[in-house]
C-alpha cells in the first residue's frame, strides 16, 4: 500500500472517530438535558397531584374515607390531567380509586405493581421511565397515609417525544456524517497526494540515479522535514558520485600503473636479453662485449633502482616513523654540499636560502624528498647559463614553507593533478632517457602526508615550476627554536 492511500486511510480514520465521538457525546448531552428537565417536571406534577389531593381530601373528610377519595379525585383530574399525564391511585390492598382502566389498557399495569413493590418506609417515592408499546412513559408513584389506611398516588407522563426528537437528531447526524466523511475523505485524499508528492518525487529521482543519470538532483527547496530529506539525498548523492568518481580514478590509476610498471620492466629487459643472446649466439669483438656487458649491467641496475624504489614506496606507510628534531641548518649544509659539483658541472645557477628553525621528523626522508624535488627541477632545465633552481625556507605564523623554483620547460595545467602518481610521467621519453621511472613524486607526495604537510604546485609551460611544500609548526611537526627564525642566504 502506498504511502499517500496510508495516510488517507488513518486522516479519515481518525476524522471519523472525532466527529462520531464529538456528535455521539454532544446528542447525549441535549438528550440527558432534556430527560432531566422532564423528569424534573414529572416530579413537580407529582408533588402538586399530592398537595391537591391532600387539601381536597381534608375537605371532604368528614363524609367518609372512600367518598372523600372519590371526590377529591374527581375535583383535581382535571387540573392535573391537563398536560396529558394521567393519574392512577390504590389502595395498599390492591383496591383501585381511579385510573385502573387506563393503566390496563396502556399495558402499565406490571411496571406499576414493580414500582409500587420497590418502595418502603424510608423511601415513599419512586420513578421510572419505560419504553412500553413502542413508547417511552414515566411512572411515578407516591405514598401517603389517609386516616389508617395507605394510599398510592401515581403519575404517568409520556415521553416518547423526546426520544422520537433523539433518533431523529441521529439520523440527521449520520447523514451529515456521512456528508462530512465524504468531502473530507476528497479533502484528505488529495491533500494526501499533494503531501506526499515530494516523496515521489524522490522516489523516482533515485530510480533514475541508480539507472546511471548521476547529475540528477532534487530541486525541493522548502524548510520542512522533507525539504531537509531532499537537502540529504542531493548531499548522499554527490557524495556517492564523489566516491564513485574516486573509485573509477583509483581503477584507472591502477590500470596506468599496472601497464606502466609492465613497460619500464619490459624496456631494460629486452636490452638485458638482446645483449646476452648476441654474447652468446655471436662472435663480438672485445670492444662489442664490453659495450654489450655495459648495456647489461646499466639495465640491471635500472631494474635494481627501480625495485628499490617500489620497495620503499610500497613499505613507507608500514614502517612506523622516526621523529626527531631536525634543523634546518643541517638540511641546508647537507643539500649544498651534495648538489653543489652537480649544478656546477651542468652549468645551473642554485641557491638555497633557509630560515633557522626546527622541523620535526624522519631526516633520511625529509632528504629523501628534497633530493627527488631538486632533481625534478634539474630534469626540467635546459642546459644554458639562463639555468636556474631557488630553494627558499620560510618561517610563516603555523607553518614551515619550503619553495623550490626552477625555470625550466615547466607542466601543462592538465598534468598538474597526477603527477604525484605512480609511475605517471609526463615527458616520457625524455625521463626514461635521463633514467626516471615516474615514482619519484609519488614517494615525496608519501613523504610530505607522513610529516602531516601539504603539497602545492604551480607551473607555466615555458616559464616554469614553483613547488611548495608545508609543514605544521605547532603541535604536530615544526618548533622554532628560542622562538626566533633567522635569515642565511647563500649562492651555489
């Protein structure tokens, strides 16, 4: 069952027991109020039978018990009889005054021998209201004592108006029950549907998403719960395309890595297997064997640099990390005394320039990576006196900044995102000639989240590359020592 026909069904549910309850309570209510106002005056015509009984028959006392009766009764009929009760008197040994034919007639002769029994001593009046021959009446009876002898007098009073009245107003409120139920189950009914059409909606929007339209979104915008439903879904969703853009990234990038790993590993090994088939199938000269036996152990190591790096790339997360305090004068000296003869002999202008201070860390690594970005930006260079690579240590308010600058062939805007991944490169032939395999840049990206950093790169085609890299300073990674950062500059 839908949701909208559920809701139909418990508004109109409950609309019905509202209403029959409110009508049931409110006709009963009337109904009672009107029974008591006749019972009230039922007993008010009794109470006057009984004072004008009494003065008529201390008048006429003096002729004798029965005649006395008998005129009294006769006197006062017709004023008590006006309103069409009807009187009825006995004696307590069954003998009848007057009205015993009717009460024959009307069938009461039972009900008023019952109420006659009930009374007692204590109690010398009583009622009740019974519904005889398809009418209701109330009888009423009341005891006195004449001379020795006891008397009841009794009144009987229709009331088969007002119930006629009651059942009356019932069958007019269940037609307009009925009536009301009708249009407000219209009412309820639509306003189901239009309440529950947002849900829908959602409903047939996640239809379409899992069939592969994942730009859809919802567009409700209210400010109630279904709107903040809708605002939900539209944020599960971009999060589960998110996820599913990464996940299809992470398949592609496997894919590149897995093809691009094949291909560095078939390059070296069909030289290692031509030149060992040619030293072993062809006469060669001395010259030619050792140019074959070079080729073979310049490929092997290749194989062996580039299992190494693998290796470490594959091992760095497992192996838990060494943290200590590192200056960066030590970072500084280690750097120019091993780049210093390289630049030089390439004819590149280098400088490095490092504000005092201390970062926490792994010292091989943070080397490691500063070695791989400097030799990145010397791949990048063109030989020329124009040549140039900055290294620049900065002191920033929660940071360490250190900026490397080169003014090489530098990186298409596209490129700039997946370089960092494995074995991805992006002037191929130009790194597997000056002996890269791709994998650098993803060891300095691993170095750089290992010390809780941040990379940053940007480049211009022609112009260059500037790479920064961050590192916290307070609580996590770097300490100024006595709170005070020192400029030293120095020019390779």
């Amino acid at each position: 069952m839908r949701f909208a026909h559920k809701l139909f069904l418990a508004m109109t549910t409950l609309l019905t027991l509202m209403f029959a309850s409110f009508g049931i309570w409110m006709l009963s209510s009337d109904f009672s109020s009107l029974l008591d106002k006749e019972i009230e005056q039922g007993d008010q015509n009794s109470r006057m039978f009984q004072f004008l009984f009494e003065m008529g028959y201390l008048s006429t006392e003096e002729y004798g018990e029965d005649y006395a009766v008998s005129k009294t009764l006769n006197s006062i009929a017709r004023n008590v009889e006006r309103d069409g009760s009807h009187m009825f008197v006995m004696k307590s040994d069954g003998t009848w005054f007057y009205g015993q034919e009717y009460l024959e007639n009307m069938g009461f002769l039972e009900e008023v021998e019952k109420l006659i029994d009930s009374l007692s001593a204590a109690n010398n009046y009583g009622y009740c209201i019974r519904k005889i021959n398809g009418g209701y009446y109330m009888l009423s009876v009341a005891v006195k004592d004449v001379s020795a002898t006891r008397i009841y007098l009794g009144m009987c009073r229709e009331l088969t108006a007002i119930y006629s009245d009651r059942d009356e107003l019932l069958a007019r409120y269940r037609i307009a029950l009925v009536c009301l139920l009708a249009g407000g189950g219209i009412c309820i009914f639509v306003l189901a549907h239009y309440i529950t059409r947002p849900i829908r909606d959602l409903d047939k929007l996640a239809g379409k998403i899992a069939d592969g339209a994942y730009e859809l979104r919802s567009r409700n915008a209210s400010r109630d719960e279904i709107g903040q439903l809708a605002r939900n879904f539209n944020r599960m969703a971009d999060c589960l395309v998110e996820q599913m853009q990464k996940k299809e990234l992470e398949a592609k990038q496997q894919e590149d890595f897995t093809a691009a790993f094949a291909h560095e590993l078939k390059t070296p090994l069909t030289s290692i297997i031509g030149y060992a088939d040619m030293l072993n199938s062809m006469k060669l000269t001395d010259e030619e064997c050792h140019e074959a036996y070079f080729y073979i152990y310049s490929q092997g190591k290749r194989l062996e640099s580039l299992s190494h790096k693998l290796l470490e790339l594959v091992s760095m997360d497992k192996t838990p990390l060494a943290v200590r305090s590192i200056p960066t004068r030590k970072l500084e000296e280690n750097i120019r005394s091993a780049l210093r003869p390289v630049w030089r002999q390439r004819g590149i202008k280098g400088k490095v320039e490092l504000e005092k201070a201390v970062i926490m860390g792994d010292a091989e690594l943070l080397l490691s990576l500063l070695y791989n970005l400097l030799d990145n930006a010397m791949k990048a260079l063109d030989k020329g006196e124009k040549s140039f690579i900055l290294m620049k240590g900065s002191c920033m308010e929660s940071f360490y900044e250190i900026k490397i600058v080169d003014n090489g062939r530098g990186i298409p805007a596209e490129e700039i995102s997946r370089i960092t991944e494995a074995f991805y490169m992006v002037d191929k032939s130009r790194s597997r000639k000056e002996g890269g395999a791709g994998i650098g840049m993803a060891l300095c990206q691993k170095i750089i989240l290992l010390h809780n950093g941040k990379l940053n790169i940007e480049s211009r085609l022609g112009e260059g590359t500037v790479i920064k890299v961050l590192f916290p300073r307070e609580d996590t990674g770097l300490k100024q020592r006595d709170g005070i950062c020192q400029r030293k500059k120095d020019i390779l």
